[in-house]
C-alpha cells in the first residue's frame, strides 16, 4: 500500500482528542490513522533570519511530523501577505478587502518552492502527496519541476470563487496553472467546483468534461489531464457522539449550566475571522431580544472566537468591532444577574467544546461564506436524541449544501436570523427530534473516514490519462 504524504501549511504536533474545535487539523488525523506516512509543514515558528534549513522530524507511531521554521520575511509575505491578505478575502468574495502587491506573490512563491525542496529528499517513488489549502497551490508544480512524478493531490478548504471574482487578481492565470499540476483537486461543494469549471470554460483554452450531476469533471488544461470532484469534508460521527454523551457531565459543562440558571442557551463557536459573520450574528442576536422581548433574561448567547492572524489589519479591526458591539449590546439589555453575551476571545478543548455543544439548545452558525464549516457538524453530532437543540446554518456555508433540515438563514438578513433564532427556541420537540434524525443520518453516513477514503480512492487511481467512470 503507497504511504501517504499529508502537506499542509500548519502542522501542529499534538495530543488527539485536544485540537483546537474544527479545522483541517481534525481532519488531518483522522486521515493518518490508518494509512501512517509523513505529515509535513510549517511548525507554526517564526524565526529572526533565514527560514529552517532541514526539518525537524518527530515519529509518532505510524506517522512522522516533518517541520520547519519560517523566517520573518518569508512569514509576512507568504503567510500574512499573499496567502491571507490577497488569496483568503479573494476566496472568501471580498475584493474590497484583498491586497496585491507583487512583493507577497513572489514571497507565495518562495516559500512553496523552499517547502519543495524540503518534502522531496524525503519522497519515495510510489508515495501519493496530499496537499491541502490555498497556502500552497503551486507546491505540486514545484515538485513537479524537481522531477517529481508521484500522484499528487489537492484540496481546497476554502470555497473557490466564480470566474468574475477570480480574475480579480493580476496573475490568476499562472495559479490555476499551478492548480492544473495536480492528479485529483477536491473541493467542498458543486458551487465550488462549478467555479473551477467556468474558469477553465472561459480563461482557458481548456476542456471540462461533465461527469455525473455536477459532482466530478475531467480538466484538460495547461497540458495536464486531471479530476476535479466534490469531497465534503466531515467529521468522526460516532467518535463525537461518544464524547458528548461524557463532557455533558464535566466540570466545565456544569459549571456553565449552574451559570445559566435555568436560562436557555445559544452557541456559536467560530475562529475570530470576518468571513464568519459575527457582527451580523451580535446584531441578529440583539434583534431577538427587540423583537421576542420575552426572551430577555431568559436566554444567554456564548460566542467562542479565539483570535487568529493577530498581526493582519483586518483581524485587529473585528476584534476591535466585536467587542464594543458585545458591550452595547449587553449595556442596552443586561440585568443585575444577567449578561445576554458572553463573548469569550480564547479556545477550548475539544471535549470541553463537546459538552458546551450539548447543553445548547440552539447551534449558531452563520458565516458570510465558508468552504464547510466543521462546527455546524459537530453541534449536531453531540445532540442529545432524545432532547435535541436546533442547528440555524447560514446558507453560505458549504455544510448547508448537505445539512438542509437545518434552519438554513441568509446572514445578511438580520431580522430573518432573528426570526430563526425565535422558531428554533420555540420549536415543538417533535420537530426538533425529526430534523436531528435526518442530519445525524448524513452525518453518520458520510463522516470522516468516507470523507478520506473517497478522496484516497481517487487519488489512488491517479493520474487520470484516460477517460474515467
């Protein structure tokens, strides 16, 4: 059996059942549990100087973390810069907030080409390379010019934009050049892929042949034959539901549940980012308890958004935005023993997370557009069956495209959130029991490990020189 080789711009060495909530890094250990082999990337270390020269490698059983040090300029133009101050809001639909300079894109370069100098010593012939994310979408035509013949996949985790959006950004047409070199792109939804597909329609003189509805397509592009095809990610179902049965009962689940008073509770629970929507969910909140005054003081709201990417402008001004709204919002409606929300800016561990989920009676989930949003999945898995809260998911979320017995809501339509939130606390425990059994289905039928063995069947059927059913 072929090891395989998991490239992500993070690696983040780590005990399993403590990573931060959501995210690839679930993901990425769920997927080499089994199969072992190499997972490889930036250690989250920045460095006075040049970048590592050699990574740092740690075995842990089966799977070997492979690591390296990024240095100062290398970290703000290819991390802070291109990656997440021109590709993210690119991917995410706000041209208003993207930056381009050529300084970050050849610094984007840089590093993908320094991380393939770096993985390749330690191919061997017949690995697969699995590459995630928008951090490093020329890494596989790096390899490929090292000489690098081995089957090569990519996913994105972010949604892709439409045609209109992408050509945006002055050198869009060597990035999906660089998106071409791969065997196997997966991405979370047909929008997604139908997005890829208009491209390589209208910018290219490329070919898309049309496989099933919607789901799968073969690319002919750039001199490359590869597939395109819809994996949406998820998470470990059963795993999850074990847990919750437990963390409803830990210390901190009680401690949170003695606070609430007998008050009904709603959770979000997001990475401080302004792709997921919060001052739209602070204020949708606030139009609860303006329009249903007979929830005030009877319902609490816990925002979880630890800060990420501190040093990007945009991420200081959020903040900045989220925590005088929390305090209007609380200073117009709190009572001596009540604080409507309670706005929490630091992580918690999955289990304890698991717990919180639990005692929800509402999940809040409502970005202004996310590739999947691994949250709304796990909200619903540590439902109680018998006693289920009710999951309000933003119809920009990849997961609505699988989680349609949600209370699926525009973000932007702030008294339509409102409204939501109303009938989700409001909803006859029938209701709430018959939606919970038709997500829980999806959810156990296409959890993680459907989630990766799709994707490695594919990409064990690479490369894709001939037609494929």
């Amino acid at each position: 059996m072929s090891r395989l080789v998991v490239v992500s711009n993070r690696v983040a060495l780590m005990e399993e059942g403590k990573q931060a909530a959501g995210g690839l890094a679930v993901a990425i250990l769920a997927a080499l549990k089994k199969t072992g082999g190499i997972w490889f990337g930036w250690s989250g270390q920045v460095v006075d100087g040049e970048s590592q020269a050699e990574p740092t490698r740690t075995e842990a059983g089966k799977l070997t973390y492979a690591t390296l040090d990024l240095g100062r300029r290398d970290h703000e133009e290819y991390y802070n810069g291109f990656a997440n101050q021109t590709l993210w809001p690119l991917f995410h639909y706000r041209l208003g907030l993207i930056s381009v300079n050529r300084r970050t894109r050849e610094g984007y370069s840089r590093v993908n080409a320094y991380f393939a100098d770096k993985l390749e010593p330690l191919l061997r012939p017949d690995d697969m390379v699995w590459v995630h994310d928008y951090h490093l979408i020329p890494f596989g035509d790096e390899l490929r010019r090292r000489g690098c013949s081995q089957r090569m996949g990519f996913f994105l985790h972010t949604p892709f934009p439409p045609p209109e959006l992408l050509t945006a950004l002055p050198n869009h047409r060597d990035l999906i050049r660089e998106l071409c070199a791969y065997d196997l792109v997966g991405f979370h939804t047909a929008t997604d892929l139908r997005g890829f597909c208009d491209y390589i329609r209208t910018e290219t003189d490329g070919t898309v042949e049309q496989r099933g509805a919607y789901g799968t397509a073969m690319i002919r592009a750039f001199g490359r034959t590869l597939l395109a095809k819809v994996f949406p990610i998820s998470i470990d179902t059963p795993a999850l539901e074990s847990l919750a049965r437990t963390a409803g009962r830990s210390r901190q689940a009680e401690r949170l549940r003695e606070s609430l008073v007998g008050r009904r509770l709603i959770i979000g629970v997001d990475r401080l980012d302004y792709s997921k929507g919060l001052p739209q969910r602070f204020a949708a909140f606030e139009q609860l308890l303006e329009s249903y005054p007979e929830h005030c003081n009877r319902v609490s709201f816990l925002q979880v958004a630890p800060p990420s990417r501190e040093d990007v402008p945009e991420y200081i001004a959020i903040r900045r935005e989220l925590s005088e709204m929390a305090g209007r919002i609380n200073g117009r409606f709190a009572e001596f023993d009540w604080q409507p929300i309670r706005y929490l800016n630091r992580s918690f561990g999955q289990r304890v997370l698991a717990g919180f989920y639990r005692l929800a009676n509402v999940g809040l989930v409502t970005p202004l557009r996310d590739g999947m949003n691994l949250v709304a999945k796990e909200y619903v898995a540590c439902q109680d069956a018998d006693n289920p809260g009710v999951l309000v998911l933003s119809q920009f979320a990849g997961a609505a495209h699988e989680m349609g017995e949600a209370l699926i809501v525009n973000p932007f339509d702030i008294e339509g959130v409102g409204d939501a939130l109303q009938r989700a606390l409001t909803m006859p425990l029938g209701e709430r029991k018959e939606r919970h059994a038709a997500l829980m289905q999806t959810l156990r039928r296409q959890d993680i490990n459907w989630w990766r063995e799709s994707y490695v069947d594919a990409l064990t059927r690479a490369p894709y020189d001939f037609p494929v059913t």
